[in-house]
C-alpha cells in the first residue's frame, strides 16, 4: 500500500463545537476514498484544513511520507492538493480558459497567453475524459460541465489529489454517472480522490474505500464489499435508520393549488415556464421531476410571490394570488422550504432566534401591536424548535451564517413546518442533507401530508420523488410533459420523460 497522504490525530475547534477530534486518515494513491457523516460530523472542516483555509489546533499532515505544513490553499496547490467545492467558485462572465488560468496567468509578448492555456486545457480534457471547451462563456454551461472545469481547473495547477465536496450536491442521476466515469478514469491514471457525500448509493457506486465520520471522530473505515447501505447509515448516525420512506394510502381533499397556463420568465427574458397547468389537493404530495434547468426555480417562484407571472393564473384554496407578495401567499396558509436556503430561507447574519420567526415575527406571541418584539417569547420557541427539529448549533443566538448547510436546513423546516399550513411548497428539501436529517424531513413531509397539506415537492433526486409522492409531474422545457400516479412511475419511464421522451416515442 502506498499512501499518497495520511492525517494523525487531526483537532480542531471552534466557540462551542468540537469538529475534529483526534482524527486518523489515509488515502492510498490511485484510490477513490469516499468521506462519509451527517451534517457538522466534521469532514469539510477535516477538508478544509488538508486545504490550507483551516490550520489544525494539533495534528500531523504527510504526503508521500514526508510531513508537511499546510498554512494556506496556495500551500496546498503548490504541494499537488486540489479541491472542488459544492458551491462552485468560477466567474460566469469570464470564459473557461480564463477561470482556468485565473491566478497562475501566462504572458507571452507581453499579453496574456490565451491560446497556450486554451491548448492545455484541451489536452487535459482529452485525456481525462472531461470534454470542456475552453471559449464558453461559464454562464452558458450546465451545472455538470461548470463542475468539469473545477476539476480542470485542479488539474492544471498539477494536482495530484483531488477533494470533491459534495460534488453531485447539484447534478441529475445522469450527471452523476457521467463524473463517476470521470472519477475512475481519474484514478486509473493515477490520481487520489476524496470523495464527501451523503448519498449512499453513490459510495457503492465509485469508492474503493469508505471513512466514517460521526461527531468529529472516526466512527469506521470500510470497503463497498465488506458494508451495506444500512450499516453505513447507521455508523453515520448512531442508530438505525430508515432508507425507505413510510407511509400510507392518501387521503385526498379538496383542490388546495391550482395552476393554469402559467408563463414566467427568467432573467433573460426566455419563456422558461410556457404555459404549466397542474392541481394539488390537500392528502397528497405532487412530485415534480426533471432535469434542473427546466423552469423548476422559476415556478417555484412565481407560487411563492418571489417572481411575477407574464400570463395563466394561480389559485390558492379558490383565491387568485397570481399577483400576490411574498407575505400575503404566506398569509394564506402556505409553507414554503426555497431550493437556495442562503438567498430566500435565512438571513445569514441574524441569530437562530430570529430566523425562526421571519414569516411570524409580527405576531402574536412575537410581537404585540404588530412591532413590539417579545423576546422572552421569541427565545423560547427557539430552544423549542432547535431541540425538536435536531438542529446542531452551541445556542440559539447562534448566527444562520455560522451552521452547516444541513443545519441552515433544518432551522428553515422548522421554522415553516411549525406553523400550520394548507400548502408546503418543498423545492429540493433534502439537498446536501445527511441520511438521518433526510430520514427526518422525509417522515415531516409525510405527517403534514396525512395532516391534511397538500405538497408541492420539487427534487431532481428521482429516488425522493419516487419515495414520497402521490402523483409525478414531469417538466421538461418549461412544460409538464405528463403526469401519472406514482404506482405507475419506474426510474426508466421519468428518465425518459426528463429528456422530453414520451413512452410511446420511445418503442
């Protein structure tokens, strides 16, 4: 075994939280290690500090058996470390080439040598398999080849491990099948990864070994082979967990959302929802597939009041609110969990306290005669969500901004599942979330569902939306190209609908 780097007895804390605890790694060369545990475990700080963006309170860090230090990334870079982030880091406006260079630019005669950096980015694309073109503009590529040029990019500053966080957080099934061809074509050509993630279909699909992280330690090394799905989730955890989502027949009510020929458009003026119909009822969860991209944002939006509709009409429970605001769709019974949990869940420089009260804090008991806060009030029901949602946190004055990105979830779940509610919109509800939180919000959804809310659950995991929902609803260009019961739904037949094939086309 030849270790192209080994960890010992990594510690680090932070005011109230211990993340790393005395934590042994290696990573073998040629190796595809997946990092595995719940949201604050600890693995992106264990990351964050084989980077350089942390330094250790104590430990030792070794590549190719010599010790080293790492004080800062560009230490990290120079000594072959590369790392991907879930949250890209790239310029939309500047091209490929140019994020590629950005920071070790070539001159030739004076001026930036483009045309040399285009060229070796080419060579790196060929010969690991990531097919970039080196003139788009970034803003014009999908998700799944912006996170290609990230890759490039670790490439070619010479890296020789690569740390990919939570690098499918935001790609469909067939973008993650298409990187995990280029993690092992990677790895044939003699390249380390280590691979972060929550999804446990995705370490069995592409790992060669698996570290558990459980409450900053290490809860178990293992291998594919030697472990199954529901041993991993429960050393992730602590305790057994339930993979499959538990629920009964449902109870069908009343129309609760109704949407006909909706239009919306984005922020180029492209039709990017042309014309949706579709109706949820109260007992039952309405599943919305499809590759992202579709006008899934942007119809989520529209129903929230946080973009205005240029035609059709929206109907809550009888009432129009196609012009609507925010506060008066929220006014109306409705729940809503946004698919960027930083822009429109939480303020990030606001404590717990109130975060928990942003759709409520005019009220009673938050506040009488509309402004006069009542923080005694105001702290309670935040120790009461914080402990019944399992949210982490030291306090909760504790700034949104300082949390996890699962935790920065949880606070905003139970925030919105604690009031009652007629409709909950759920856009990506489980994004970046761990096998436990997932478990958790998954059985939240239900209960409000056999509670008597109708659920508009919008994912791109196909797994969620076959688990949880009623009824699917494919969009596909803006449209819903069909809808059927989720007892007749395959992973086959939505992966066909997702690329705007209908069954029938399809034989």
């Amino acid at each position: 075994m030849t270790l192209a780097l080994e960890v010992r007895g990594i510690s680090k804390a932070f005011p109230g939280v211990q993340a790393n605890d005395h934590i042994d790694f290696q990573l073998e060369k040629g190796e595809i290690h997946a990092l595995l545990g719940e949201n604050g475990a600890g693995k992106t700080t264990l990351m964050n500090i084989l980077y350089g963006l942390y330094h250790p309170d104590e430990g030792q860090i070794f590549l190719d058996g010599k010790e080293v230090s790492i004080n800062e990334s560009s230490d990290a870079i120079r000594q072959g470390i590369g790392m991907v982030h879930q949250h890209f880091m790239l310029i939309p406006v500047f091209t490929v080439a140019e994020n590629i260079m950005l920071g070790t630019e070539t001159v030739k005669k004076g001026v930036l040598d483009r045309e040399g950096a285009a060229q070796r980015i080419r060579e790196f694309s060929h010969q690991f398999g990531l097919d970039v073109d080196p003139k788009a503009l970034v803003k014009d590529l999908p998700v799944g080849v912006q996170q290609r040029v990230e890759i490039v990019k670790a490439l070619y500053r010479q890296a020789d491990i690569l740390i990919l966080d939570e690098p499918t957080a935001v790609l469909t099934p067939q973008e993650a099948d298409d990187l995990f061809v280029v993690m092992r074509s990677l790895a044939a050509q003699g390249k380390s990864i280590i691979f972060i993630t929550h999804k446990l279909r995705e370490v069995f699909a592409v790992a060669d070994h698996i570290t558990v992280l459980r409450g900053g330690r290490v809860a178990g090394t293992t291998t594919p082979a030697q472990a199954t799905e529901s041993e991993l989730a429960a050393m992730m955890v602590g305790r057994e967990v339930i993979l499959t989502v538990e629920k009964g027949p449902a109870q069908v009510g009343e129309v609760v959302l109704k949407v006909e020929d909706l239009q919306v458009l984005d922020e180029r003026m492209y039709m990017c929802v042309a014309g949706v119909n579709l109706e949820v009822r109260a007992g039952e969860i309405l599943g919305v597939a499809g590759v992202q991209g579709n006008g899934q944002t942007e119809l989520v939006e529209a129903i929230t009041g946080l973009r205005s509709a240029v035609g059709g009409k929206i109907e809550i429970l009888g009432r129009d609110t196609t012009r609507g605001s925010p506060r008066q769709i929220i006014e109306s019974g409705v729940a809503h969990v946004p698919e960027d949990r930083q822009k429109h869940g939480l303020v990030m420089s606001y404590p717990l306290v109130d975060n928990l009260v942003l759709s409520t804090y005019y009220r009673p008991p938050f506040a009488r005669n509309g402004f006069l806060l009542n923080d005694n009030e105001m702290d309670e029901n935040g120790r009461r969500l914080i402990s019944e949602f399992d949210v982490r946190t030291p306090s909760e004055y504790a700034l949104a901004g300082t949390l996890s990105g699962g935790n920065q979830q949880k606070v905003i779940v139970a925030r919105e599942f604690s009031r009652p509610s007629k409709l909950v919109i759920a856009a990506q509800p489980t994004r970046g979330l761990d096998v436990g939180s997932t478990e958790f919000i998954h059985q939240r959804l239900v209960k409000q569902r056999d509670a008597g809310s109708a659920i508009l659950l919008i994912s791109v995991e196909l797994d969620e939306i076959l688990s949880l929902s009623d009824r699917i609803a494919v969009l596909y260009k803006g449209q819903i190209i069909d809808t059927l019961p989720a007892s007749e739904a395959t992973p086959e037949h939505l992966g066909l609908l997702m690329a705007g094939v209908k069954k029938e086309e399809a034989q």
